[in-house]
C-alpha cells in the first residue's frame, strides 16, 4: 500500500504532530486559514468537491474501511504529503466515537461577497453568530438539502471548520459557497440585489406558514442564546414566527433551521 511509504510519527513534540493537533482550536484555524477533516465519508465528500486537502494522517492498525483505504492510496499517489500516527498520537487527534483511521488537513474556502452570482429564485441562508458547532454543522448540511445558493456566516462565532462543525455538516461542507461578511456588509448586499431578508424569531409578527415569500431570498437566523441583533432585525423585510405549543417558547437553531427552509423552498419560483 502507498500508505507505509508515509513516515511515522512517535513523538508528541513532532512539529508535524503539533500542527495538526493545533488545529483544533480556533486560533489556529483563524492564523493558518486550514482545518481538519476526519473520516472516510468526510474526506471521500472533500475529494468529490476538489476542496484544497494540504496533507493526510493516518493510523493504519485502525483504517480497516476498503474505501478508506483506497482514499490514503489515491492521495498518495497524487503526491500529498502525510504521516503515520503512532495509537496513542492519533486518538489526541480524533474526535470520532468509532475513529476511522484516516484524516486530512485541507485549505479553508471562503467565497467573496463581490462573485456572487443572484437570480430570481435564488434562495441563501444567513447565521449570525450561532456558536454550537453541532448546530451549525446540522444546519449546513439541511441548506445543502434543500438546495441553497450559499451560506452567509455573520460574526466571529461561526467557525465552520470547528471538528464538530465540520463531523455534523456529513461532508456538506464541501459543497456549499461560505461567505464571511460582517451583518452591514451582508445588508448592504442584500439590498443592492433586491435580495428580501427573511428574519426569525419567537417575537415575529407573522406565521412562517401564512405568507409569500419575495424571491431572491435569504432566510436569516439569530444566534441560540440571543436571537437575532437588533440591527439585523431592522433591516430584514419580514420576521417571522414558528408557533408552538405547551410552555416551549423557543426550538433548536437547527431544528427551526430545517422548518423554515423547507417551507421557504416548497414556494421558491422554478429556474
């Protein structure tokens, strides 16, 4: 296998080890604008969607999955570089309850504001500041599902590439447009495209269920804990309400994620 032409790695102080470990936080994400993939469907997704893989990691007494194994191969011979961990090395690195044995570091993609292409039905989704990577990873992988355009991250605590972020979305990741933008630069979008903003929250005047939408649309969602800024609230063209009954007064981002897209796409204009 191309995999044993990899070198081992024994020592935890191994620069190449310590890289890879350090992208675990968030700093480091931020500094080196990489990340880590892990898991066979999560690296067999970033290679179907060409997303920048710099370097593989593997433990090979634990990469057993045939595909897995022929991933590591096809990397290799493409010439990316890569190192074997040593048991003890790999089981820091992996967040995976049944780990795989094989991950990647790739190249984080952003796609700026200015090469956004809107039609009449294009449909977008826009966060600000959900902080649970579980949360958001889910919620990518529900935009990937209902086919939306892109995916606006507004405010520093959205960090897609988080290891959880990026295990949740189940290789959705790779396939949608990430733009990063502040909330004005994202309004001043939005309005400049005649794209309608449409905001949610428990305080919202209108039943998701009871209006027509105005297409181009972006669905616009507040962080779990705080809801949606005032200023983002001001400038959207609707807000709307998901009613519920009992004493719950609020549901999951991700959950009122998926109702509100899929509502939303059941009125998007055909192409």
């Amino acid at each position: 296998m191309h995999e044993k032409k990899y070198p081992v790695v024994l020592n935890p102080n191994d620069p190449r080890f310590l890289t890879l470990r350090s992208l675990q936080t968030a700093q480091h994400r931020l500094r080196t604008g990489l990340y880590l993939i892990e898991g066979v469907r999560h690296l067999a997704r970033a290679i179907e969607h060409r997303a920048p893989i710099q370097s593989v990691f593997l433990e090979p007494s634990v990469l057993v999955n045939p595909l897995g194994r022929k991933l590591a191969d096809r990397l290799r011979m493409c010439g990316i570089p890569g190192v074997r961990l040593s048991g003890p090395l790999y089981r820091q690195i992996t967040r995976a309850a049944e780990p795989q044995g094989i991950g990647a570091v790739a190249r984080q993609r952003w796609t700026p504001l200015s090469v956004l292409q809107v039609t009449r039905s294009s449909f977008w989704l826009a966060l600000e500041s959900v902080e649970s990577p579980g949360n958001l990873g889910t919620t990518l992988r529900t935009a990937e599902a209902v086919g939306v355009d892109g995916v606006f991250l507004l405010g520093s605590d959205c960090d897609p590439h988080d290891p959880a972020a990026v295990r949740a979305s189940m290789g959705s990741l790779f396939s949608q447009k990430l733009i990063a933008c502040s909330s004005r630069e994202f309004s001043d979008w939005a309005r400049s495209k005649q794209v309608a903003i449409v905001g949610s929250s428990p305080k919202g005047l209108l039943d998701f269920r009871g209006i027509r939408y105005r297409w181009p649309a972006a669905l616009l969602l507040g962080s779990e804990k705080r809801g949606l800024s005032d200023q983002l609230e001001e400038v959207s063209d609707y807000i709307v309400r998901i009613p519920m009954r009992g004493d719950c007064d609020s549901i999951n981002v991700s959950v009122a994620a998926g109702v509100l897209l899929f509502e939303m796409s059941s009125q998007r204009p055909q192409t």
